[in-house]
C-alpha cells in the first residue's frame, strides 16, 4: 500500500512520529516494530526526499506566516470575550517574532553572499593583477635575452603559447598559499 509521495504504510507511520517530535526509539516502539527497521525506514524517506533551495523554503514559511495571520485575524472577527482578544493578540505577537526570525536569518544569507562575492571578485582581481606583472616580465625577458624585435616577439608569443597556462598555474598556487 502506497501513500503521498510513493511512501509506504510503514514509512509514513515512522516519518509521522519523527515530525510529531518521537526520537527513533520512540517511533519504532509507537508503530510496533525495532529500532533498526524504523532506521530503515526513516533513511528510506531522508533519501527519497528533495530539498528546497533556502529562498524557496523562506518564501514557503513566510507565505505560511501570512496564511496564518489571516486566520488569526478571521478569528479576530469572531471574537466576542476579551479572553479571545488576549489569545489572538498572543498569537499575533508569536507570528511577528517568527516573522522577524526568517527576515533576519534571510539578512544574514544576503550578507554571506555579499562577502563571498565580495572576497570571489577580490580574487580574480588579484589573478588579473598577477597574470598582468607575468605578462610584462615575459615581454621584458624577452627583449632583455634577444637582441632583435623579431627574437623577442618569438619569445613572447612562444612563452604565451607554450609556457603562459604553466607558468599562470604556477603564479595561481602562489597566490593560494599567501592566503
């Protein structure tokens, strides 16, 4: 017998108890069968299962949030004791505290990526700098060891063409390890 997402019986009853909170133990004592088959089944669903990307998972939390303040505010309405205000005001204050969490934990993703583009674009800058000063020791190089333009632009064009990719690797783990 096949449930959502081609799940078994058993799987789903084991992923039911972990979303409830039970520990593996816990599941498999609760369904009725050993710690090593609830495993079993659990890895079965952890491996089957395909993640969100972070901004999709952000955007599906907060359009729970505001599903969820609808609700609240739906209630709002019905309300009739100043108990049911209280409740409701409680209620509210918890989204905006959740509200504000995913905000802030979106803030600091944005700023991670800022400094890591920031830190990927301070690198090529340093890799066109060192590929720059190789480049210009080739020319000279070759005008200091020939005696004619025409020697030297050999060397220049063979030391770009045979030589340039090693001698640019060789500059990019010099580069690396001074980091």
């Amino acid at each position: 017998m096949q449930f959502e997402d081609n799940m078994s019986y058993l799987t789903k009853q084991v992923v039911d108890k972990r979303i409830a909170g039970y520990t593996i133990e816990e599941a498999a004592q609760q369904v009725g069968i050993s710690v090593e088959e609830a495993v079993v089944e659990w890895k079965n669903y952890v491996s089957s299962r395909v993640t969100m990307p972070k901004e999709e998972q952000w955007l599906l939390h907060l359009m729970r949030l505001e599903n969820l303040l609808l609700k609240v505010n739906l209630k709002l309405e019905d309300a009739k004791f100043i108990e049911d205000y209280e409740v409701v005001l409680k209620i509210l204050d918890r989204v905006e505290a959740l509200q504000s969490t995913n905000l802030s934990r979106k803030e600091v993703a944005e700023q991670e990526a800022d400094k890591l583009r920031r830190l990927q674009a301070e690198q090529v800058i340093g890799i066109l700098e060192m590929a720059k000063m190789m480049t210009a020791n080739m020319i000279e190089d070759a005008f200091a060891n020939n005696k004619t333009l025409k020697a030297a632009k050999a060397s220049v064009l063979e030391d770009l063409g045979e030589n340039y990719t090693t001698k640019a690797l060789d500059m990019l783990e010099e580069f690396e390890s001074a980091d």
